[in-house]
C-alpha cells in the first residue's frame, strides 16, 4: 500500500507500539471515514445545460459525511452554479467543522500526471465528459433533473426571460398589454412549450430575434383574446442555426 492516506513509519521503527502505530493508523483511518457511505443532497432542483456546460442548484446542497472520530457532520453549498469545460470535475474539500460553508470549486483532469482529487477530503460531485459533453454524478447522488420533465412557473414582466434549461415546459399567466420573451439555455433538438393564459386585457406577446417562424406560421402569434383560456406554443431549438424554431400552436384551452 502507498502513502496516500497513511503517515509512512519510519525505517528506524522496529516495535508495535501505540506512539509508533497510532500516528499512521489515524491518518488511515481518517482517509477511510470521510468517503465511506457519503449522503449528498439539494434543497433544490439540479440542472445541467449540456450546451454551456453549467450545472445549477436552486437551492443548498447538503453533504453529510463521518469524520475519523466516527461523528456524522454536514457541510453545505450554497445555491448557486459552476460551468465546467470538457474533463474538468466539481468537487469541494469537506470540514470537520459541522454546519461549514463549503465553495464549489472545479479543475481538470490530466491522466499521467499527479492526482489532483486524490485528498482524502477532496469530494468529487460531477464530471464532464470530453467526447459527449454529457456530465456524469460522482457523489452528486440525486440524478441530475431532466429539462424534458420539468416544469416552470413565470412571472409577467414587461420583459420575461426563459431559460429552458430549468424545463422544458413553462406556464405564465400575462397580466399587462405587452410582455416580450427572451429564450436560452436549450440544448440542441429540444422540444419546447410555453403555455400562456391571457387576462382580461386582453395581453400580447413579443419575442427576440433568436425566436423565428416558417410560411406557415408568425411570431409572434395572435393569441386568445378571452380571458382565463390558455394557448400552447411549441418550438424546437435547431442548435447548428443557433435559432428557436416556433412550429406549433394550439389555442383556446
């Protein structure tokens, strides 16, 4: 066995004593507790955008794990997000203070050269892969929310922007004469639905250039104009054209 978790005995040592032993066996066992059976948590919901390569979490993720002297501890980060490139890996460096706020922080592999997650307090969550883009859970134990499942609520503003990587259905309720949309964070192929329910305005709505329509279709559409019916809007995100693609819409539900 190596010294990665160990301190080394010395060649002097030639006795089984507690002051020769106990020194190697604590940063063994110290090396051995803090990864076995690691709980990881969000209050939140997890999304990863594939074409970005951000991972975000609305709300804390909890990490509760054991320390060498057997008590079970948690360490929390905060809501929040990190964009990882190809190869490189998100981890924190964990606390035996309990209730620590830990930073999510992130660095890349290279193989053929020294370990940098080899730490025995180094956690890694996530990994992005290099040839898919595709990020693969560590000790992120909670499978990564699919978009495709997810729904959103909006709020009527003037301006309201969608970031579809939070889901891949979103609901608003207009409140005002005109609201623009703005779209992001779709990933290519993804198939988009923006349901709205008009009020008694009646409202209408405007979107930004990276939204366009066919011969058969206009944008932006003519809504419902009785109140409390809700229209559905379909699009597709063409990635290679960089465009959000409106090719359904169904009214008066």
């Amino acid at each position: 066995m190596g010294s990665n978790f160990h301190t080394p005995w010395a060649a002097s040592v030639t006795s089984f004593t507690a002051a020769a032993m106990n020194p190697a066996l604590a940063s063994l066992d110290q090396g051995l507790t803090y990864l076995k059976n690691v709980l990881v948590h969000c209050d939140g919901v997890i999304t990863y955008n594939k074409t970005t390569g951000a991972i975000s979490w609305s709300g804390t993720i909890r990490i509760t794990f054991n320390t060498a002297a057997g008590l079970a501890v948690q360490n929390t980060i905060a809501a929040g997000s990190i964009t990882l490139a190809d190869a490189e890996f998100f981890y924190v460096d964990l606390s035996e203070t309990d209730a620590a706020a830990v930073t999510a922080s992130k660095a890349a592999v290279t193989t053929g050269a020294a370990s940098n997650f080899i730490a025995f307090n180094r956690l890694v969550l996530a990994y992005r892969n290099s040839g898919s883009d595709n990020v693969y859970p560590v000790h992120l134990h909670p499978q990564l929310n699919d978009p495709a499942k997810l729904v959103q609520s909006l709020t009527c503003a003037d301006n309201v922007t969608i970031d579809w990587s939070k889901g891949w259905t979103a609901d608003i309720t207009l409140d005002r004469a005109t609201t623009t949309f703005a779209f992001s964070g779709a990933t290519d192929g993804a198939r988009l639905v923006l349901r709205i329910k008009q009020y008694a305005g009646p409202g209408a709505v405007a979107f930004g250039a990276e939204v366009r329509a066919g011969t058969e279709l206009s944008s932006p559409p003519d809504l419902t104009a009785t109140a409390d019916l809700t229209d559905i809007l379909g699009y597709i995100y063409n990635g290679t054209a960089t465009k959000y693609d409106f090719v359904s819409m169904i009214k008066g539900f």
